[in-house]
C-alpha cells in the first residue's frame, strides 16, 4: 500500500472513531476511568520499584558484561542444557512481572543471547514465581499449585526450543555470523568476570527485595522477609556504592554525596520508603554523569531502553483498563465481567441466560466444543489482561467462585502473568512482528491444551 494511501486510511479511521466515540455511555465512562485507574496504580506500584532499577541494570548488562560470556552461556552455540538452564534459572531467581521483564530480556538479546535462551528467561521471569506459587496452593488448592509450578517451568524450556525451531534459519545464521565477529568486548574484556557479577547482584539484590510483595500469611518466611525488606534493600544499597568506588573507579566522596540524602530520607519519612528509593534512583542517574565513557555508556543504554519501553506500556496499560477494567476493581470495563465469568464456566448455561435462552435450554454443538473455547478464552484473556505479582491469585479466586472450571483457570494461570497487552507491544518492538506472534501463540495454545487436560484428569 502507497505511504500516502496509508495515511489516508489511518486519518479516514481515526476520524471515524472519534465520530462515533460513545462518550455519553455509562459503560465508556467507566472504562475510561478504569483505564486512568489502571495506568495511576502501574504508575505507583511499579514504575518507581520495578522498572527503573530493571532499566539500570539493563543497560549495565550492555555495557560491562563481555559479549563473549552472554554467547558462552545463552548464545545460539551454547550447549542447550546449559543456556536454557541459566536462563530459567535467572528469570526464577528474578521473580518479577511481565513489564519488568522486557528491558532485561531486550538487553541479553540484543547482547548476542540465542533466541530460545533468551524467550526461556522472558517466560520464566514472570512465571515462574515461587512465593506465587506457594500462594496459589494455599488459596486455590495443592492441585492448581502444583499443576501451575509444573506447567510454568516445562513450558520456559518446551516455549524456548520451539521458538528455535521455528526460527531455526535465523538462528544458524546468528550463529554464523558470531564465529565470525571478533568477540572481545572494549568493556567487558578487562574487568574480572566476578566484579561484574558482584555488581550486577547488588542491583538485582534492590529490585527483588524492593517489590517483595506482602504474604497471605503474617507468620513464616515469607513474611519474616517482608518485615525486613527494606533492611535487606539498603544492604544492596550499600553493596552497589561499594561496587561504584571499587570497580567503576567513582570517588568516594561523590558516591556518598548521593547516599546521604538517600539516608537523610529513609530517616526523616520511614513510613515512606518509596520517597528514599526515589531519591537513591535519581542519585545513581547523576553518578552516571560523574564517570568515564563506561558510566556515560551506561546512561545511554538506560536512557535507550526507557525510552523504548515507557511509551509502549503505559499505552498498552491504558488500552487493558479500557476493555477489561483493573484487577479488583469494580464491573466497569467495555468487556462485562459478567461475559467473562460466562465465557469460563464448567458449563454454557451461563452464557445462555446472557443471551436470553429459556433456562435448561441444551445446544449440542456448543456443549461439545465447550471445553476447548473455555481453556482458550482463558488463555486469550490471560494474555492480554495485565497481572502485577501476587494479583492473579485472588483474581482467579473469584473467578473460581463464580463458576469457572479448573482448566480454565490453570490456563489463565499460565498464560496471564507471562503476557500482557503492554507486554506484547514491547516484545514487538524488540522482536518484530513474526517472533511476537509466535510466542504469545504459542504460550496461549500451551496454555489452553494443559488447561484442557489438567480438566479432563480432574472430571
């Protein structure tokens, strides 16, 4: 199509939309609200905690670690044992959600990781959640739990060697042109292995411990963790200026001009941690303008994938809120919740009575296919509804409640918090049209035919 026809077409469509917006309808209201609602709470919850420490340590994966250990351990000629085990593993260990996932995923692919390796670490970071899965036993069942942390981790390897099937062309190519580039990074070459590692867990230390959801339960480990969060952060805290004056060569004095406002605040306001972590982001972004062409690198690189990244979550934030509302809010997505709880039950007479069937009304066909369009639903709806940590648990409980079947929900279990409209629009961004599609094919099919048949053994 002609660039000036697509225009056209683009102009013609949004003219249209904005004529017959409904903008006097209760239900567009509140969907719009709920979209606002949705986007201030991403704002609040995750952006501060979650996204920027995962941005900085993104870019610091692309800058200070050599390209010849991303390609020894997850790079297309890697034994396949050992990447796909370093990535689960690594995503596992991460335990964050599916927006905070991306930039660390983007900078390990764009460092030369393989494309298996590297969709095993996508899927795995979100999903495979231990305190999730814990709390997914104790409130949904030991069967969910242990259906969910069994599908989570074969689906990471099983979605990751498809993914390099698929692409198989590309990736020997890939492989091809590795053997043939010098690999000795400007960087990464004369810095220890082992610097690098410390530097790089100080900060993952303050993105896992920082977002530490709160436990169902006030008692046990998890919750004698949560307690003391904020203790173990500053620990991190603490270890990264370490790291700054040891290994990135930063004075001493400067660091500790960028701590002590940090402290001052974690001090004067301590029912406010946030407000301290805020002040200790914005310190380490000014400490990247005190360095040499590594620090000033790694601003760029940090710069480069918020930049990416921000516009095309908060856009894919605003549009889930509008069709399906925010987790816990009230009926007022463009989507009923009524439909979806319908669309999920263990049988079609809900839906029926939607669309005004006489009760006990029995259509053949619908019942024959029913199992297969609930566990798909499910797996669809999952993928595109946002889930912060923790929340798909009580989400999934009501839907329980309310009549959905144990397939259904263990295929949303699955699907949901690996994928979300936002996360989608920044998979595209870093692996164009076809991988996406592929993936969030491929982990919506997986998930629904697991559904099918952890139902079918449960019937």
């Amino acid at each position: 199509m002609p660039r000036e026809l697509k225009i056209l077409v683009w102009l013609v469509a949004a003219f249209l939309g904005l004529y017959f917006l409904p903008v006097d309808a209760a239900r567009f209201q509140g969907a719009v609200l709920e979209a606002l609602k949705l986007a201030k709470w991403y704002a609040r919850e995750h952006v501060l905690l979650c996204l920027v420490p995962a941005f900085f340590i993104a870019g610091a994966i692309g800058v200070f670690v050599s390209r010849n250990a991303v390609m020894k351990y997850l790079g297309p000629k890697a034994p396949a044992w050992l990447s796909y085990s370093v990535a689960s593993v690594s995503g596992t260990v991460l335990a964050v959600c599916s927006c905070t996932v991306l930039p660390l995923f983007g900078s390990i692919y764009h460092r030369g990781a393989g494309l298996g390796p590297a969709i095993a670490f996508l899927y795995s970071g979100p999903a495979i959640n231990v305190l999730a899965i814990v709390l997914t036993a104790r409130i949904l069942g030991w069967r969910l739990g242990l259906a969910r942390a069994v599908g989570a981790v074969a689906f990471s390897v099983v979605i990751g060697l498809l993914m390099h099937l698929l692409f198989l062309k590309e990736e020997r190519a890939k492989a091809a042109q590795a053997r043939t580039v010098h690999m000795a990074d400007e960087h990464g070459a004369p810095r220890p292995l082992g610097q690098t590692a410390l530097f790089l867990f100080s900060m993952v230390g303050i993105l896992v411990f920082a977002n530490w959801a709160r436990p169902q339960n006030a008692s046990g480990p998890w919750a004698a963790i949560f307690h003391v969060k904020w203790v173990v952060t500053a620990a991190f805290g603490l270890l990264l200026g370490v790291c700054l004056v040891r290994f990135l060569r930063l004075k001493p004095w400067i660091v500790a001009s960028a701590a002590l406002p940090v402290v001052a605040l974690a001090l004067l306001l301590p029912g406010h941690p946030v407000v301290a972590f805020t002040a200790g982001a914005a310190g380490l972004a000014a400490l990247t303008f005190r360095g040499d062409a590594e620090m000033t690198e790694w601003r760029e690189q940090t710069w480069g994938f918020a930049k990416q990244v921000l516009p095309l979550l908060f856009g894919g934030v605003l549009a889930a809120g509008l069709f399906l509302g925010s987790p816990g809010g009230k009926d007022a997505g463009l989507v009923p919740n009524a439909w979806i709880q319908a669309l999920v039950g263990d049988s079609p007479q809900a839906l029926l009575s939607i669309l005004g069937e006489p009760e006990g009304t029995r259509i053949q066909w619908l019942e024959t296919i029913w199992p297969l369009w609930t566990n798909l639903f499910a797996s669809i709806t999952g993928a595109l509804m946002y889930f912060a940590t923790l929340t798909e648990v009580p989400i999934v409980r009501g839907l329980l409640d309310s009549g959905m079947g144990q397939g259904p929900a263990l295929a949303l279990l699955l699907a949901g918090p690996a994928l979300s409209l936002p996360n989608m629009l920044v998979i595209h961004s870093i692996l164009g049209p076809r991988k996406t599609l592929a993936f969030v094919g491929l982990v919506v099919v997986l998930s629904a035919a697991t559904g099918m048949a952890f139902g079918a053994l449960g019937s």
